[in-house]
C-alpha cells in the first residue's frame, strides 16, 4: 500500500521519533585514536596538514591519551616516530625505541586504555619503504622476520593488540607465529588487511615523515580499482591467524567495508585515514561546510557500511560531542 496510507516522514516529524528509529548510532569506544609520539619532553609539535594532531613526546602522549580516555575513547593505535633512522629500521623493535617507551608509560599511566601498536617500518627506515631494500625493490620475504620482531617487542612493552600496515605477504602468519613462541599468543592481530596505495595517505606522511625516498608504495598496497583482491587479502589474513580486520581508507572504500562484513564473521575496522581529516578541517576552516557536522556524518557512514570500529583522527572531538 503506498501514499496516502503510508508517509515515511511521519516518523522524521520530531528529534525524539528521529532517534527512536535510528539504525546507527555512534558510541566513544568505537573509535581508535592515532597518537603520534617522538623523542624528547614537553614536545608539542603541530601537523600542519592535520590541524589539531600533534607530535607528542611520550610525557605529552600520556596527558594526550588521558584526555581521550576521559571523554570515553577506549582505545589509541601508536606511531613511533625515531629519532634516527636506517636501512632496516632497527628503531622499530628496539627495547628503548620510541614506541616501547610510549607503551611502557601509556601502560603504567593510563593503564584502562586498550594500546595498539601499528606495526610497519616506514617511520624507521631511512628510505621510507614498510620494509628492506633488496636489489632497488622491497624485499617481501627478508622484511617478514623484521615486522615480526617489532610485534614482538611492542607486546612486551605493553601492545594490548598489534596492527601490521605494510602489505608484505605473509606477515600476519610470520607475527602470529613469533608471538606464539614468545609466549604471547593472547595477543590479537588486527590486521590492515585491504590497505589501498593511497592519495589520501599525504598527510600521515608528514606527521610520521614516513613519504618514501624513492618509488611509491604501489607494489604493495593495493590498486583503487579492486574489491575481489580486497576479500582475498582479507581471506589470506584470517587464515594467517588474524583476529581482526581492518579496510584503509575509509571513505572511498566503503564499499569495500560493506563487502568484508558481509563474506566475513570477524570485527571489521576502518580507518579514516589523514587526507580525509585534512579536507573535512581545510573546508570548515574557509567556512565552507559545518565541520563538527560533517564529520559526525562521516563517521556515521563508516559505521553504517558496517565498521565495528573506526579508526580516527575525529576521536576525541567526535567523542566530546557525543558527549554533549
Ligand atoms: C604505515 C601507515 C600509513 C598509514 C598508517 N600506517 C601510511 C602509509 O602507508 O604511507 C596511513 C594513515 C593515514 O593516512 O592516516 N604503513
């Protein structure tokens, strides 16, 4: 039976009947919130294309995290940014590396904070690449023992969860299989995997200058055309041992969220990466949209493509909001 017996705005008509039939909601702890952390005290260093992120010393890190956590984020994902850097990215599981000394005192300081590590190479290899040169080429294999190993040591400085981005083949079995012999086989893997070669990457890049030094990273994230590849990375994931997976970025690949959640039975991430916080801040900045706004409305749709959680720079505004 159509119009007049039925008249789908009747239930538009208020506030209260807009929100008794809302079918998404979002919540504070479905965000993760991506903290940046370098050497030194008292360091407060802006992102430029990031208004509002910083690069936090550890010290800062901590009051950082505390905010997030007092407005309801549950948890932070983690990026080292060392202060030097080589061939092999040796900083990425060093026992007094930037990240481990960030998840020592995360873990001491704000200990009901879930602690993600990111686990990847770039931010430490002096070339930029998520992982060894071999022959003028990143070296799949060779690169796998090395992730490994900074999985390993982020968990025993703190990791509550480990987050491998590089896109080598295999690094979800090779880490699975390292924390199992470290005795560390509660740990989850949440794994990034359908990261795309991304535009949209810009950003982050400066904040964890991390832009490679030569060639792109395209042979190994992922074309933009693909969503078969996507389901088969993320099928190769989980059989690997991951326990979690994730879709990046967000925005232009909801499509391929909505895909992962309906082929697979696991928690399903996305992040909504740099670029796509840099144009929502960049545009409200020159007053040409509702900023608070518009990104609530994009995190609702990452949540109704069915992203269980949601990586975000938006965290603890869109938190605060929620709040409100
Ligand atoms: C590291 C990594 C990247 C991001 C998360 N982990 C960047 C890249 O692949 O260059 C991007 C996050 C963002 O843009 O917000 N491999």
């Amino acid at each position: 039976m159509a119009f007049p017996v039925h008249r789908p705005r009747r239930l538009r008509r208020t506030e209260a009947l807009r929100r008794m039939v809302r079918e998404t909601e979002l919540r504070p702890s479905d965000f993760i919130y991506p903290l940046f952390v370098v050497e030194g005290r008292g360091v407060r260093k802006p992102v430029p294309s990031m208004p509002g992120i910083d690069n936090l010393s550890v010290d800062l890190a901590v009051e950082e995290a505390k905010r997030a956590r007092s407005v309801g984020v549950a948890s932070v994902i983690l990026f080292g940014i060392p202060g030097h850097k080589d061939p092999r990215g040796t900083g990425a599981w060093a026992d007094d590396g930037i990240v481990q000394k960030a998840l020592r005192a995360l873990r001491d300081s704000v200990p009901e904070l879930q602690l993600l590590a990111d686990v990847c190479l770039c931010e430490y290899t002096d070339h930029g690449h998520c992982g060894v040169i071999h022959g003028g080429d990143v070296d799949n294999d060779q690169s796998l023992p090395l992730l490994a190993r900074m999985a390993v040591s982020c968990t025993k400085a703190g990791a509550d969860i480990v987050a491998p981005s590089d896109m080598m083949d295999g690094r979800v079995g090779a880490i699975r299989t390292a924390l199992d012999e470290a005795g560390l086989s509660g740990t989850p893997i949440l794994s990034y995997a359908a990261k795309y070669a991304s535009g949209f990457y810009g950003p982050f890049r400066e904040a964890a200058q991390s832009t490679p030094q030569f060639g792109d990273r395209r042979g190994y994230q992922m074309d933009p055309g693909n969503v078969r590849e996507a389901l088969k990375e993320v099928a190769l994931d989980l059989e690997e041992g991951a326990d979690m997976v994730m879709v990046k970025p967000a925005l232009s690949y909801l499509d391929v969220v909505t895909r992962v959640k309906e082929r697979f039975d696991v928690p399903v991430a996305a992040y909504n990466v740099s670029g796509e916080y840099a144009m929502v801040k960049a545009a409200a900045a020159n007053g040409w949209i509702d900023g608070p706004r518009v990104m609530m409305e994009i995190l609702t749709s990452i949540k109704r493509a069915g992203a269980d959680l949601i990586l975000t720079y938006h965290a603890v505004e869109a938190a605060e909001l929620l709040d409100s």
